[in-house]
C-alpha cells in the first residue's frame, strides 16, 4: 500500500523559492490524483527525487508536477496517448468536446512528448544499459571462462583468453603531468632589466670606493618610468 505524500516531504526536496507555492490542497490533489497504488508510488518517489530541476527557475510547479505524472505512466509502460489522457483529462476531453481532428490531437500530444520539461525527467528515469544488462554480461563472462577451460581447440581457448583479459582488465591508472610555464610578458622583461641596472649601480659606488652597507642600502635610478602594472 502507498504511503501518501507529504507537505513536509515535498517541501524538503523543492527548492526554497518555490516550497511557498506547496499547500496541503496541493498535496491532497497529489495524493488522490491517481488510484493505481504502485502508479502512486512511483509518482511520489519520481516528485521527490528530480524537483533539482526546478533550481534554475524555469518551469512552474504546475507544470513539473503534469510532466512527472505524464513521464511516471509513461515508464510504467503506456502510451502516449494514454498517458497524455491520464495526466490532462480534463484538456483531452475538451479536445473531444470540440471535435479536435485526432492528427491535431496527435500533434499537441507529440509537441508535450518532445518539450524540454518532460524530456529532462524522462532522461532521469532511464538506467544505463550496462547496468540493465549486468546479469547478462556475467553469464558471457562465465561462458567465456569455461570455453578457455575446457574447449578442445586452441583457438577457441586462445580466443576466450583473451576476451576475458580484455573485459576483466583493472581500470588504468591515469597519469597526470603537470606543465608549469611561466610566460614572460613586458613587466618580466622590466624587471630583469632594472635588475641588471641595479647591479651595474652598485659596481660602480664600489669602484668609486663606497662602503658595502652603503650600496646594501642603495637604490636603483631609472630614467623612464615604470608603466603601470595590470591588476
């Protein structure tokens, strides 16, 4: 038996700009909205587990909330006519009250299907098919394992060898190296050149016979001057 949803529960997994929009009338339209129990719960786990995607603001509650329900039949298997049905009733019934064509109907059905809303959830339901399809890469791996062990030809035995090195080969480890450069831009250039300035100065106080702590305590004198280094 489900277990009905919350206002606590969905405010906990909305972003904090939209959990002002949650009302209990909104939770109870929620919780009797379907009356398939396992529908329910993969609604209500499927609400709570991808509303990151309202984060960026550009879907309104409403329609995260009629997209879920529409992906949520959709991965129980339904078509989309069905699932449009099930989730609009009440807009594909005015669409029968107006004598809406069935190719137009069709159409606006088509035009929800491939809307970015609900394609962003429905890529959320999907599972890797490496790991639908793990308890039948294992039994390959078995029948590989035995044919290497008791296959009469070599190259069977060779063959699967070698199949199960490859598969079952530790992942590499990936090696990083580090390129540090330094690239030399005007101020470089400055500062090397005012260095070779300070060092022809103080050559010159000693010749000319100042003490050592004199030219320690001496500073360069440049002619031009320094541009202005960029921030």
């Amino acid at each position: 038996m489900s277990i009905p949803m919350t206002e606590e529960q969905l405010k906990a997994a909305l972003p904090p700009q939209i959990r002002k929009n949650v009302s209990q009338e909104l939770i109870d339209s929620i919780n009797n909205t379907l009356k398939d129990p396992e529908t329910l719960e993969v609604y209500k786990e499927n609400l709570l587990s991808y509303t990151y995607i309202l984060k960026e603001g550009k879907f309104k509650l409403h329609q995260y909330l009629n997209a879920v329900k529409y992906v949520s039949f959709k991965v129980a298997g339904l078509t989309n006519l069905d699932s449009y049905v099930k989730t609009f009733p009440n807009k594909y019934q005015d669409f029968l009250a107006r004598q809406v064509a069935d190719k137009d109907i069709a159409s606006y059905i088509t035009a929800y299907n491939k809307s970015k809303l609900v394609n962003l959830i429905f890529e959320q339901t999907l599972i890797p098919v490496h790991i639908i399809n793990a308890p039948l890469f294992q039994k390959a791996i078995n029948i590989q394992a035995e044919l290497m062990l008791t296959a009469k030809s070599e190259k069977v035995r060779s063959d699967a060898a070698a199949c199960l090195i490859k598969e079952l080969r530790p992942p590499e480890i990936k090696k990083f190296e580090l390129d540090v450069s330094v690239k030399e831009d005007s101020t470089i250039d400055q500062l090397r050149q005012h260095t070779m300035e300070l060092v022809e100065q103080q050559k010159k106080l000693l010749s000319a016979g100042a003490s050592a702590l004199d030219v320690a305590h001496s500073q360069i004198i440049i002619d031009t001057e320094l541009e202005e280094l960029d921030a």
